[in-house]
C-alpha cells in the first residue's frame, strides 16, 4: 500500500510539475481522484487493524481525511481551484506531523522519518501562508512537495520488501 501511495504522489507531482499553466484547471479533478483512492486504500487498510488490537487511528483519520479532500476537488475542482495550495498546505501539515510522530514510535530511519517530517511541514507552511507567491511557483512547490512525499513511500516500500518492517504512514 506505501508503494501505491508512493507512486501516485510522485505521478501527481510530476503531472504538477511539467503542467504549471492547467494545474490549477485540471490538477484539481486528479488530486481529487488521487485522494479519494488513497482515503479508501487507507481506511479498508486500517479497518482490520482496529480489530486486532493494532494502532490504526492515524491510518484511518488520514484516509477519512485524504477522502474528504477528494470529494471535495472531485465534486467542485473549479470553485476549489483557488484554495488548492491551501488545501494541500493543510494536508501536507497533517502529513509531515504523522511522520514526525511516527519517527518517535520506531526505532529504523528514525532521524530519516524525522527529517521528512519536518521538511513537509515547511513545504506546507510555504503553501498556506504564501499561496499567491510568485503565481506559478506554488505549482511548483506544489510539486515539489507531492515528489518529496512520493518518493520517500517508494522508499519505505522497498525498505520493508527488504524485511525491514516499519509502521506504515
């Protein structure tokens, strides 16, 4: 499941990244569609953890999170256009702090989980409080922001297809 959520970010942040002129037009209708299969991925993932005992309160808030947000860029990708980078802004935030609190629970990539962590939290600052910075570099922090993320679930897929198990994020 990190492997699929690795790579439909980092697909998205490449669609972002060489589209700066339509994302605003089109990106919406994909984010959307994104989140809501990651939103399913995650709470169908989570729903049998809460029977087995397992932690699954992150797994599930994030997925009812990711479906929100994708119904909502889904149903009105237009009228939703403007406040995208705000939108992103707020779930990369709940995102960067998700790994920051799950770099305390595990002891493998701790400093790495960390370090992510923190990263996308200032990437989602920038995308909050400066949404109109420079008209096209919020597609391109946009981007940035989606690879960064994409690229670091390829990562903890190929660590844990190694036998290095981790909590999912």
């Amino acid at each position: 499941m990190i492997l699929i959520k690795g790579i439909i970010l980092t697909a998205l942040s490449f669609f972002v990244l060489f589209n700066p002129k339509d994302t605003f037009k089109v990106a919406a209708f994909y984010l959307g569609v994104g989140f809501f299969i990651m939103g399913i991925i995650l709470v169908i993932k989570g729903l049998p953890k809460r029977k087995e005992g397992e932690t699954w309160n992150w797994e599930i808030l994030e997925g009812i999170g990711d479906l929100i947000l994708g119904f909502l860029l889904v149903v009105a990708p237009m009228a939703l256009a403007a406040i995208i980078p705000i939108l992103m802004g707020i779930w990369a935030g709940f995102y960067g702090v998700i790994q920051i609190i799950d770099s305390f629970k595990t002891p493998d990539n701790r400093l790495l989980r960390l370090l992510i962590g923190i990263i996308i939290i200032l990437l989602a600052g920038v995308l909050i409080f400066n949404p109109l910075l420079l008209g096209l570099t919020i597609a391109i922090w946009l981007g940035v922001l989606l690879l960064v993320a994409g690229v670091y679930n390829i990562y903890l897929a190929i660590k844990i297809k190694q036998g290095k198990k981790e909590p999912t994020s």
